[in-house]
C-alpha cells in the first residue's frame, strides 16, 4: 500500500484553495443553468407586455450563459493550474520543478511549437 506523504502547510491551503474554486464553480454553472431552465419555463402574467417581457428574458438568459462560459473556464484554469501543481511538486527537488517550468515557459514562448 502506498503511503501518503505530507504536505507542508503552503501545499495543504492551495489544495484547499483549488478544491474551494471546483466547488464555487460547479456551484456557479448548476444555478445559472436552473435559473436558465426556469426563465424559460414562466408563462406567468404580468404587468409588462409579452414582448418587453420575452426582451428581459432573453437578456438574463444571456447574462446567465455568459456566466456559465466564465464558470467553465475558470474550471479550465483549475485544471491546468492542478496539473501544474503535480508536475512541480511531483520532484524532490526544487531545482527540476523549476528548469521543467522555464522549459515550458520556453517552448509556449517559441515559434517552433
């Protein structure tokens, strides 16, 4: 069985940090995406007209969308920040993780991709 090692205290809370950003996020796109299905569920009367009502209503559908886009790349970011995390902790030493982060920086930087 492999044995768990612990993490200095500056991993843990960024662990926690990224955990905290899933949950926020996954929070994020099930409420836009309910609020979304009830907007275009309401057929209640009100006192607006039907068309200045449908403009509203496509107006916050936009607005929820957009939050759903923003909420899906920041879960993108997450992710490629998770993957960054393991391959510059995954070393014993300090000096690999950094001469692999400044071989990254160079490739992404270079034409010759």
């Amino acid at each position: 069985m492999a044995q768990q090692r612990a993490l200095p205290q500056s991993k843990e809370t960024l662990l926690q940090s990224y955990n905290k950003r899933l949950k926020d996020d996954v929070k994020s796109i099930m409420r836009n995406f309910t609020e979304i299905i009830k907007t275009a569920n309401t057929e209640d009367e009100t006192q607006v007209p039907r068309a200045t009502q449908g403009k509203q209503d496509n107006y916050k559908m936009h607005v929820r969308a957009a939050n759903i886009v923003r909420a899906d790349e920041s879960l993108m970011k997450l992710v490629s920040d998770l993957k960054h995390f393991l391959i510059l902790n995954d070393f014993p030493s300090d000096e690999v993780s950094i001469d692999l982060y400044e071989l990254e920086e160079e490739y992404y930087s270079s034409r010759y991709k």
